[in-house]
C-alpha cells in the first residue's frame, strides 16, 4: 500500500473542514481523521475524484480500525449524487482486497433513514449492521455526582486506561485493541483536556472513566466512557456520567452530547432518564471484502 502524501491529504481535510462549517455532525471520526492526518506505511487508502481546476470534489477513504476497516465518503455538488459515489466506493474495495493478505470487512457509516433494500449500499454489497444515536441535552445536570473522581494524568494513568479500555471494549469495532499511540495521538490533539478526563478508582484500580471532549462549536461530548468488567453492576455508569457532565458545565459548555448504539437498551435508558434526547441517528453497513474482490488490469 502506497502511504498517502501529505499534500493530497491537506487538500482532503481542507474539503471536509468545508463540509463541516454546515453539518450537524462531523463527517469523519476520530480514528478516520487521525488516519488523514498521520498518514503511515498501512494506510489509509484514498480514492479522489478533481474537478478540471484539480480541487478535490470528491473522496472515498478506508482507514484501518481495530477490527476490519471503516469507510468514509466525503462528496460535493454532483459527486454526491449515488451514480458518483458508488464508482469511488467500488474502486476504494478493489484496491483495498489487492492489498490485504486475508479476507476482511469494511464498515460504512451512512446518514439519513435506512432503506428496506438499503439502497445504494445494498447495491454495492452492504448490509445494515448497527444504529448509532446522537443523544443531547442541556447542562447544567443538576443532578448530584455520589462518587470521586479525579483528573486523568497523561504518562501517568496510560497503562491503566488502555487495560480498562481494551478490556470494557473487547469485541467493539474501533474502539477495541487501543495501544499507547492511539491513545497519545488524542492527547495530542487540540481539545485534549486532562481536566475532563475522569478517572474513579476503587480497592486501588482504575475501576471506570469518562473522557469528554469539547468541539470547536462548543458543544461538549462524553467521548468515552466504560467501567471495568469487574465493577459493573455498582451504578458507575450513571455516576461517571454525571461526572463527566459535570466537568463539561465547569467549562462554560451549556449543551452535551454523546453516542450510542441504538440496540444497548440499558444505556439508552439510562441516559433518557439523565435528561437526554436523541437528535440524530446514523448506521452502519457492513460488507466482507475478500482478496479475489481484487481489482483486476
């Protein structure tokens, strides 16, 4: 796989830095962005259609997750439209199975209502997968947190986080697997706030986290939040996020948001009954990519 170069990246995050001044949601996540900016020897692997001008109009990018690949499509003006994004998506699996040694599977986020066919997805081989819900509400919570926390530590509290993060998120799809540079990238990054980072320990372990993060349109989210298997069942999710919350509404944020899946009934509801509300709601579809879908001469 030939590393992306960093001009043609620049021009990729310039076209979604456009997109973006006029989403409800950003248009690519963490780990996909991340993958734009920190191109490396095993991707991503980036499809781009220019207009005349050489102005990237339109781009499909599969980054490498901890299971499998995610697939982002980032499209303006005519090549938004289906009969211009499905030759983009197709020639981004081809060239992905020419360079995997062992079959895979791809996720592609979508937005809007599922179709019963899925439409352009089922076309190109997708299957609905998961329902992702945005959930919102104002801060103050106003709502006593009955636990402690403290700051995250960076250097410090690394080792700790990773094994309860891996561990809480054995089987998730990007969130699984995290090693020391994915976890240092993030602190690098701009919003990084070790003072939203919540840690709560018990019998001297990590026993839960919430990590929140502010956007640049002050909006803040609860980024990550798990316990460890071993504490579960003692109501620390409702506490860490309310403690997380908390941190968010010190920082002058007045609005929070988070994500999750829409088939974690337990969640859903508990977060209902802290106030939340679901305001947008995105899926996955999900195909194999074999090493005979190679593109061929």
């Amino acid at each position: 796989m030939v590393p992306l170069d960093p001009r043609e990246s620049d021009d990729l995050l310039e076209l979604v830095e456009r997109h973006e001044r006029t989403s409800v949601r950003p248009l690519l996540s963490d780990q996909s962005r991340l993958a734009l900016q920190h191109p490396g020897p095993d991707g991503p692997l980036v499809v781009t259609r220019r207009d005349p001008s050489g102005r990237v109009e339109a781009f499909a990018q599969l980054s490498q997750v901890s299971l499998g690949w995610t697939l982002d499509v980032v499209a303006s003006g005519q090549s938004a439209e289906d009969e211009h994004v499905a030759p983009l998506v197709t020639e981004a699996i081809g060239l992905l199975a020419g360079s995997i040694d062992a079959d895979t599977e791809v996720t592609w986020w979508r937005e809007g209502d599922a179709a019963e066919d899925a439409g352009l997805e089922g076309r190109l081989g997708f299957a609905l997968q998961r329902e992702l819900l945005q959930m919102r509400r104002e801060l103050p919570t106003g709502i006593p947190v009955t636990i402690q926390t403290r700051p995250f530590v960076p250097g410090t509290d690394d080792g700790a986080f990773l094994a309860v993060n891996n561990r809480a998120f054995a089987a998730h799809h990007e969130q699984s697997n995290w090693d020391p540079e994915a976890l240092h990238l993030r602190e690098a990054e701009p919003w990084f706030a070790p003072e939203g980072f919540r840690l709560h320990e018990r019998d001297g372990r990590l026993a839960g986290f919430c990590w929140t993060k502010i956007h640049d349109d002050g909006v803040g989210e609860i980024y990550v939040i798990a316990v460890d298997p071993d504490f579960t069942g003692l109501g620390l999710g409702k506490q860490l996020t309310l403690a997380g919350l908390d941190s968010l509404a010190e920082r002058g944020v007045e609005h929070a948001m988070l994500y999750v899946d829409a088939d974690n009934h337990t969640a859903v509801s508990l977060y209902e009954r802290l106030g939340f509300a679901t305001a947008h709601t995105s899926r996955a579809y999900v195909r194999a990519v074999r090493v005979t879908d190679a593109t061929r001469p």
